[in-house]
C-alpha cells in the first residue's frame, strides 16, 4: 500500500518510518500524502495509543525531492497550490491535528519540509547527529508549512527569525538549548529512548490526552476565556468517563493506573 514509507504497530505504539534511505528520505507529493493515510489507518486503529515517527538510515529527511523540487519551476500556481498545499500541507496538518500522542526521533538532516514535519510532532527526540535547517529562503521561498506559526512558538521569536531568515543549520546541542527538541540522546540509543517515550505516553488516559492536546493546539490560536471555557466543558466529560475513576483507584491503591479510553 505504501510505497515511501513503513507503517506498523508494536504494542501499542504505531510507527510511521519514512523509507528512502538511498535518498536520504526526500520528500514528495506521495511522501506526504502516504504520510496523511498512514496517520488515518493508525488513528482508526483502537489498539494504537500513541504514534512514533522515523526515518530509516542516516537522515530522518534531507527535504524536498531535487527532481520534485525541479519540476516545480514550471508550474503554475494552481498546480504548486494542488502539489503544496493538498499534499505536503496536508501531512504536517494531519500530524498537529492527530488526536494521539506524537513522537518524532530524528537522526541526522531534517531539512525543509523534514524541519515542518518534526514542528508539527508532540515531542522531538534527537539523536547527537541531528541537524535542523528551515533552508526554505535560501531558495528565494518562504515557509508554507506552518513554521512561521509553530517555530516561534516553540523557541521564541528571536531564535526562530534567525532560523527562518539565515536557513542556517542547528544542530543537536543548540537545539535542545533553545527547546527545540526535548532531548538529545546517543545515536546508537535513539530508537530505544524514542521507543520508550512513545510507550509512557501510550500507557496514558488517551480521552485526556486528546483533549488536552486539542486545548493546547487552541491555545495558541484562541483566546484565554474561550480557552477556559471550553477546557472546562472538557473536563466535565472527562470526569464521567471511567479512565478517571481508573485514575483515583490507581492512585489510592498506589499502582499504575490501566486507562481504557472509556
């Protein structure tokens, strides 16, 4: 069914690893569109409780196809806005919207639209060889990924001008600096501590987790008392569920708690 990319699941954690290490994971229309359906089979699946992203060999990804890229020097902008937007667009906007927890573990370049796709993931796990580049204006081009939005949200606006307008590299160290990933780990150890953290998060209440994503992912865009009000009316659904009765037992009988998603 796929042809750029392996999805699967183990245990409880589904994983969508981009598979095109002979060109170190460019990215096309089809990457991001077997990207899109890939995240649909897992989200449909009930036995999937959080979602790890990956690249296969050194690269997570070096970014945009050179012969995509190429061909897109003599199409029209109703083809660029078909290729970019209902493609490419639609991958990252499929990943912020997941309802599941997301973990991306990137190794080596995350360039372009890698960069794109790892801002869209709940948390950013790097391995030491890990390298982050919005390269988009050394292309005469802007950011059309939602970067422009995310990334300074997640480093700050000084950090993100200076990644966005230079499209220098930030590698593993800077990067967990400046928040840009939550932590950085050795190369040899990325799959395992990856791993690990998609397993916490799948172990988690999922109701609560995804309101609480969607409340963050509104957060940003919203406004505080629409915010509180809503989260509210969240919570009270939240409450008459079972996972939070799990929860309160789980706690008294001081064990780990087993939530159902009910």
């Amino acid at each position: 069914m796929f042809d750029h990319i392996l999805v699967d699941r183990v245990g409880a954690v589904g994983r969508i690893i981009f598979n095109r290490p002979e060109v170190l994971n460019a990215i096309s229309p089809k990457t991001f569109d077997e990207v899109k359906m890939g995240l649909a089979e897992l989200e449909a699946d009930d036995m999937v409780r959080s979602i790890l992203i990956a690249g296969k060999g050194e690269s997570f990804s070096a970014g945009g196809d050179k012969k995509f890229l190429a061909d897109m020097q003599d199409a029209s902008a109703v083809e660029v806005k078909e290729n970019v937007y209902k493609y490419f667009a639609g991958g990252v906007k499929a990943v912020k919207l997941c309802p599941k927890p997301t973990v991306v573990a990137v190794r080596g370049h995350a360039v372009g639209a890698g960069c794109e796709l790892t801002l869209a993931c709940d948390f950013r796990i790097a391995s030491e060889t890990a390298k982050f580049s919005e390269v988009w204006v050394k292309l005469g081009l802007t950011i059309p990924l939602g970067g422009l939005f995310l990334l300074p949200r997640i480093v700050g606006l000084t950090k993100a001008t200076e990644m966005v307008l230079t499209g220098r590299t930030v590698a593993a160290e800077e990067a967990e600096r400046i928040g840009l990933v939550n932590k950085v780990v050795p190369d040899d150890k990325l799959e395992e501590e990856s791993m690990a953290l998609a397993e916490e998060l799948a172990a988690g209440p999922p109701l609560a987790m995804a309101a609480i994503k969607d409340a963050l992912r509104r957060g940003m865009e919203g406004h505080l008392t629409d915010e509180m009000d809503y989260s509210m009316f969240n919570q009270a659904m939240l409450i008459s569920a079972g996972d939070y009765k799990e929860g309160l037992t789980a706690m008294v009988e001081r064990r780990k708690p087993n939530f159902k998603g009910k």
